[in-house]
C-alpha cells in the first residue's frame, strides 16, 4: 500500500485500474479546499520542473496554473490576455535583469 495525499490529473484512477491497483479517492467538493490543494500541487510541479526542466514538467505546471484560474474566475483566454497586457506595461522576462538594490 502507497500512501500520495495529493490532487492528481482526472484520469490518473484509471490509469491505476489499469495497471491492477485499486486507487482510493474521494471528489473535493469545496472550492477553498480544492483551491487550497492546487497552490500545494503548484509548489510539487514547481519543484519537478526544477529537477527536470522539460517540456513534460512545464506543461503539468501551466495545467494547475489555468486549474486555479478556473477556480478564480479566469479563463485561459483571461489569463493570456491580462499576460500580454502585463507584459507591454512593464516587460516580460526575456532580458534576464536581476535587481540587486536601489541606491
């Protein structure tokens, strides 16, 4: 028996079933816990993706990142807008400036 304590993607209990495991699960019904939960999966994705930098460990990240969007009222569509709107404010990432300090 293996214990995982953790939010997982909708197909993983059948992929378990499949291998001839019996997952044991239950549905989180209230959106703070389930809320809750996604921060606490978006802490472990962040941590794989800096263990494994791959496409595969960017995509499980953007995924819980849209899931608390959803849970927020956002739409992808919301989100890349407001990212593209953000991004011509105030920059993006691309020029890798580091901050120390202001003098």
């Amino acid at each position: 028996m293996k214990h995982f304590n953790k939010l997982v993607r909708d197909r993983i209990p059948e992929i378990i079933r499949a291998d001839g495991k019996n997952p044991v699960t239950h549905i989180i019904t209230e959106d703070q816990e389930y809320l809750e939960k996604l921060y606490e999966k978006d802490i472990e994705e962040s941590e794989e993706l800096r263990q494994n930098p791959s496409l595969e460990e960017l995509v499980d990240k953007l995924e819980v990142l849209l899931a608390i969007g959803k849970v927020l009222g956002f739409s992808p569509e919301d989100i890349e807008q407001a990212r593209l709107k953000k991004a011509d404010e105030r920059g993006a990432f691309n020029k890798r400036i580091f901050l120390e300090r202001t003098d």
